[in-house]
C-alpha cells in the first residue's frame, strides 16, 4: 500500500507541474501582442536617451585632445564631463514634474532644443571657460529629455511586459558605449575635437523629429497613494544601484582613455578599440537582463551583475597585470556583462514600484543617481590621475571599485524586488493625442 500511495503521488507531483507549464503557456499565448505605436514610442525614446549617453562618451575620448587644444591640464579636462552631469543632475527633478505635469512629449522636445543650443556653442567656444558653460547648457537639456525619455519608453507597455522594453533601452546604451569611442575617436583624429561637438546637433535633430512624430501628448492623472510611493524603500535601493553602477563604468571609462592615451601612447581611436569589446557585451548584457526580470524578478540580474563586475575588476586590479595587453581581454568580458545586467533591474523596479502619474519624477531620480554616480567616477579618476595615470595608481582604482561592487552593490541589489509587479497594468493608448 505504500509503495502505491507512493507511485500515485510520484504520478500527482508529475500531473501537476504539466499542469502548471500548460497553465504558463496558455497565459503567454492569451497575452494580446502591443500595438506598433508601443514600439515606436519606444524606438523614438529610446533614441533620445541613447543621444544623451553618446554624448559621454564622445567627448571622453576627445578631452586629450581638448586639453592640448585649449593649453589646460588634462586632470583638469575631468571638468568639462563634470559640470555636464552636475547640471544634468540640478534640472533632473524640475525636469521630472514638468514630464509629469506637461507630458513627455513637450519636454523633450524642449530639451533636445536646449541640448542643441550647448553643442553648436562648444564646438565654437575659444576658452576653457566658455567650453564648460556650454557644458552646462548640454547638461540643462539632458536633463529635460531624461525623465522624458524614460516615462515616455515605457508608457505604451504594461507593467509585467516592462523588462523586454528596459532590456532594448538598455542595449541602446551599449550601442551608444560602442558607437561613442569609434566616432569621437575618427572625428577627433580626422577633424579635431570641435568636431565631436558639432556631430551631436544634428543628431539631435534627428532625435527630436522622432519624438514629434512618435510619441504622443500623455498627462497621466495622479492616482491614490502614487506621490507618497516614489519614496518606497526599493525606488531608494534601485536609485543607489543605479548611481554606483554609473560610477564605476564612467570612473573606469575615463581611467581606461587616460591610462591608455597618455602612458601607453595610443591614439584616441585606438584607445577607444579598447572599449568596443565592453559596450558590445553591455548592449547584448541588457536584453537578456529584460527576460529575467519579467520571469524571476529584478534582484536575481542585479546580483549577477555585480558579481560578474566585481570578478572582472578585481582581476585586473592585481599588480602586475597588463592593462593594456591581449589577457586583459578575458577580464573585460565579466564587466561588461555585468554593466549590462544592471541597467534594466534598476528601472523596472522604481517604475513598477510607482503610479504611472509619478513616472516622470521616479524617472528623474534615477537618472539623477545615475548621473551623481558618473559625476563621481568621472571627478575620482580625475583626482586618481592627476600626478599621471601610472600602472599602479589604476590598479588601486580598480581595486576600489571591486570592493564598491562587492560590498555596497550586493546588499543593495538584495532590496530590489523578487518577483514581478503586481500593479495593475494601465491600458494602453488612453488619453492619447
């Protein structure tokens, strides 16, 4: 009898996980597939976002040049990336409520306007001073068309279908990492440095055109309970992951273009070789994060992620170890798969966290952690090669931002959510004009 009773619940136990995974499958299947102006909108926000991120990275590359251009230090040169994302961060939250008040659609464009303005001003400046206001300007700009962007991309996807969408959002940003280098370094070789500054107006054209025609005119009404949930516990968790994530990438950016131009004598294309390899993995990195955080939840990627970054820098953080040879290849291959996994856990779980009506303002916290995080990194690495980017001085960096992602990235990434959100999905197209 009880080896029976032992069969039937064998057989039981089987039945019932078939019934489960038909169950899963019925429910895929049953989903109704996004309308094409979701895609779109994303497309067109996700555009504008990804200019923003170009911007850093084309003009990383370009400040040895700046600095020779222009008769200034290149520890100096950490400036001009700095007052960007200190008035990036300064507009954020004004920027956040006008999205939430006048819709996304109206403030990017206000902002890409701005941006535009800063860009074609740089490319002309004759001072250092002059080329750091209108950095300032860039970063006024951006900081409208962040939260923009962001609330805008998500707007035509439900919450539980939210992680695909960040994980395309997120592969932008790779793309961005990837393509920045590569043009800043061609436009800085073949054309100088102001080059890189007049490449960013058109393309900011581009930009806006795409969220006129795209993205419609929302002003999301404020539901019960949706201005005290910005405030939760895991937006603040998500915000500190985001600012140390970008931290630590845009630290190490500026080290690696710094360390490899001025004491290995590469070339600002050369140097920007370097780190295709890492954006190519941040951008593949991000989707498959998307995946995971609409089937197991936001802290699993998060986990992995900086676990994955942390290995990667440790390794090249032991002395002796090449920065610039062919093995410091196997080292890059973890930390750009682990930036990669942690672009999409952080915005999933601040945005599922909060009303839609919020979004613009849960959108411009996170960008402003995230640029307060690359303010840092940028402003430390700075300081770290004033007296020269010796080998040593960027082990010890390095060595810094491991133990950052080991022992303040993980107990962070714990807070984030486990499973996927259970707010009630908005319908999609409503109030669109």
């Amino acid at each position: 009898m009880k080896l029976a009773s032992s069969r039937m619940s064998v057989v039981d136990r089987a039945s019932s996980r078939r019934r489960q995974r038909r169950s899963r499958q019925a429910g895929r299947e049953e989903r109704e597939p996004l309308p094409r102006s979701a895609w779109t909108r994303l497309a067109a926000c996700t555009a504008a976002a990804a200019l923003l991120q170009l911007d850093g990275t084309v003009i990383t590359v370009a400040l040895p040049s700046v600095a020779r251009g222009l008769h200034v230090s290149s520890s100096s040169t950490a400036a001009v990336l700095s007052a960007y994302f200190a008035a990036y961060a300064i507009v954020l939250f004004p920027g956040g409520r006008l999205v939430d008040q006048f819709g996304a659609r109206r403030t990017a464009l206000v902002g890409l306007g701005v941006f535009a303005l800063g860009a074609a001003a740089g490319a002309v400046v004759s001072s250092f001073g002059l080329l750091i206001a209108s950095r300032v300007v860039q970063g006024v700009g951006a900081g409208l068309v962040s939260p923009a962007a962001l609330a805008g991309a998500v707007s035509g996807f439900p919450a539980d279908r939210r992680g695909g969408a960040l994980g395309i959002w997120g592969a932008s940003a790779g793309a961005a990492n990837l393509i920045g280098p590569l043009l800043g370094g061609v436009l800085t070789v073949a054309l100088g440095w102001r080059a890189d500054w007049w490449a960013l107006v058109p393309l900011a054209v581009l930009a806006a055109w795409g969220i006129a025609r795209h993205v419609p005119s929302i002003v999301h009404e404020v539901g019960p309970g949706g201005r005290q949930r910005v405030l939760s516990a895991r937006v603040g968790a998500a915000a500190f992951v985001a600012a140390l994530t970008f931290a630590v990438m845009i630290g190490t950016f500026y080290l690696a273009e710094q360390y490899l131009q001025r004491s290995v004598g590469y070339s600002a294309l050369g140097a920007s070789a370097v780190l295709v390899l890492v954006a190519l993995l941040v951008g593949a990195a991000a989707p498959l994060a998307g995946r995971m955080v609409d089937q197991r939840g936001e802290r699993l990627p998060a986990l992995l992620g900086f676990l994955a970054a942390g290995a990667g820098l440790a390794v090249l953080s032991v002395p002796g170890v090449s920065l610039h040879g062919p093995g410091t290849i196997v080292a890059l291959v973890p930390i750009g798969l682990g930036l990669g996994l942690l672009f999409v856990p952080t915005s999933r779980s601040a945005l599922n966290d909060t009303d839609p009506a919020c979004h613009g303002r849960v959108s411009a916290l996170l960008s402003a952690a995230r640029l307060l995080g690359a303010a840092i990194g940028a402003t430390l690495a700075g300081v770290a090669v004033s007296s020269g980017p010796s080998a040593s001085t960027v082990h010890l960096a390095l060595a810094i931002a491991a133990a950052l992602c080991v022992g303040a990235g993980l107990p962070a990434a714990s807070r984030l959510g486990a499973r996927r959100s259970t707010l009630s999905t908005p319908r999609i197209g409503l109030g669109e004009g």
